[in-house]
C-alpha cells in the first residue's frame, strides 16, 4: 500500500521523496513527518510487503525488498530520494547500490550494511502469545502484552499494527513469514552491484549502537559519497525519539 503526501506546491524540480519503514513498522507510523516534509515535494510511505496493509509473500529479503521499491518508484516518475529506517534502510540500500538509476539522494537511517547478531523473534513471540479474542481497547492489549515485553514504548509501537476493527482483532504483519525469514531480515547479502556514488547521508542516533565506528568503512567502500552523522541522545528509532531533530538533518541534506 502506498500514501502520498502534498501538503503545500511541490517543486516540480525537486524528486519525491519515498520513505520506507522498519521491521514491524508501516507507513502511517511516518505520517507526521510525511505530512511535513510535503510541503514543497510529493512525499510517498509505502507499506512494505507483509507489513500493514500490503501483500503477504513468504520471502522477505533485501532483493525482494528492493524490487517492490523500484517498481513504486517507476510508477512515480522514475527517479527519487529515498529515506529508508532500519529494516528499510537496508532495502533502500540494496535499492541504490541495484538499481541506481532510480534513486537520487538517499538517506539510511541507524542501520548498517552488515549482519546484526541480536534478533527480533522474541517480539514475534509475545505478539503470537497475545490472545486477541475479547480485546476492544488498545490499553487492554498493552496490558496483555507487558507480561511479556517490558519496554512501554516497544509496545506502543508493536501496538500501531494491531487491528482492532477486524473481527476478531488481528496483527496487520505477517508473522509467520518474519519469523521465518528473521535471519535474512537480520542480515546483509553481498552484492557484486554498485557501488552507489551518488549523494548518501548516514544518519544515526547517538545512543544506538546500531551503525560502530567499524562499520564506517564498509559504508565508504558502498557508498563512497556517504556522510555520516548523529543525533544526540536519540536511540534507535531516532525519528520517534527527536522528530524535529530529524526532520531538520533530513531537511539540510536533501537541499
């Protein structure tokens, strides 16, 4: 599923923005910052597929990924700046270094193009051990939930995929698939393609260890034009945590 944004006269001379979210994400966890960033380009949010309200596949890997994104941005003109978070970064990465015809300015948000050891199964657990039969409030789901997730703001965000209209509520991601596929999500398939010369920013949160300073040579060598730089005290969902501080790197770097 795709969401466009206008919120002013869109400069014909500028691209549209494309901005693609994280692992248990989707596009309307970036509307206000969609919203804002409109107002002087068309800015699209995709559902990435087995997220939100697009297809279910049973693969879920960067190639795949990659593919979805340039046929988005084909059917939008061809060309784009392309934000991408975690999960998303690494696909509009794979997008870029694949096929970079298509994209413009990127921007990657607190990921790396490496393999990560951690994982996130554990949340797939408790989302799977949550008995949605009965539940009509969000709180009431929380509630439920923090017997096995203790972090409040990891449950706010799992909690924006819950569909309590349906009948009886459901998880909008298809977790069979993520779980499934959790390794290749986790990963990084080297790639024989690019590397992507064209503008990169590497924008990270201050109190993640998502991107280590040994990851910055594998980025230069991918991405030789990449910049690099922090926002204090944000973690790893940097955009939730200091929005304003966000949008603005966002901002100076695509003028």
């Amino acid at each position: 599923m795709l969401t466009t944004y206008s919120n002013g006269t869109p400069d014909p001379a500028r691209p549209p923005l494309l901005i693609v979210h994280g692992l248990f994400g989707s596009a309307r966890n970036w509307g206000a910052i969609a919203k804002r960033l409109s107002d002087d380009r068309h800015v699209l949010s995709v559902d990435m597929r087995n997220h939100g309200h697009s297809f279910r596949a049973d693969q879920n890997r960067y190639a795949d990924l990659a593919d979805d994104l340039a046929q988005v941005i084909a059917a939008n003109g061809g060309r784009a700046d392309v934000l991408g978070h975690s999960m998303g970064g690494k696909a509009a990465m794979m997008l870029a270094l694949t096929r970079p015809d298509l994209v413009n300015r990127l921007i990657v948000a607190d990921i790396a193009p490496v393999a990560y050891g951690h994982t996130q199964a554990h949340l797939i657990a408790a989302m799977r051990a949550l008995d949605l039969h009965g539940i009509t409030r969000r709180s009431e789901a929380d509630q439920a939930l923090a017997e096995h997730i203790d972090d409040r703001a990891v449950r706010a965000f799992l909690l924006q995929s819950l569909d309590l209209k349906a009948d009886p509520p459901r998880w909008r991601l298809n977790l069979n698939a993520l779980d499934a596929e959790m390794a290749h999500i986790l990963g990084w398939p080297e790639t024989e393609t690019g590397p992507f010369t064209g503008p990169a920013l590497f924008l990270s949160g201050g109190a993640s260890d998502y991107v280590r300073p040994e990851h910055r040579e594998k980025i230069k060598a991918l991405f030789p034009a990449a910049r690099l730089a922090k926002i204090p005290g944000a973690g790893h969902w940097l955009h939730a945590e200091k929005p304003r501080e966000f949008e603005a790197a966002v901002r100076a770097f695509l003028a």
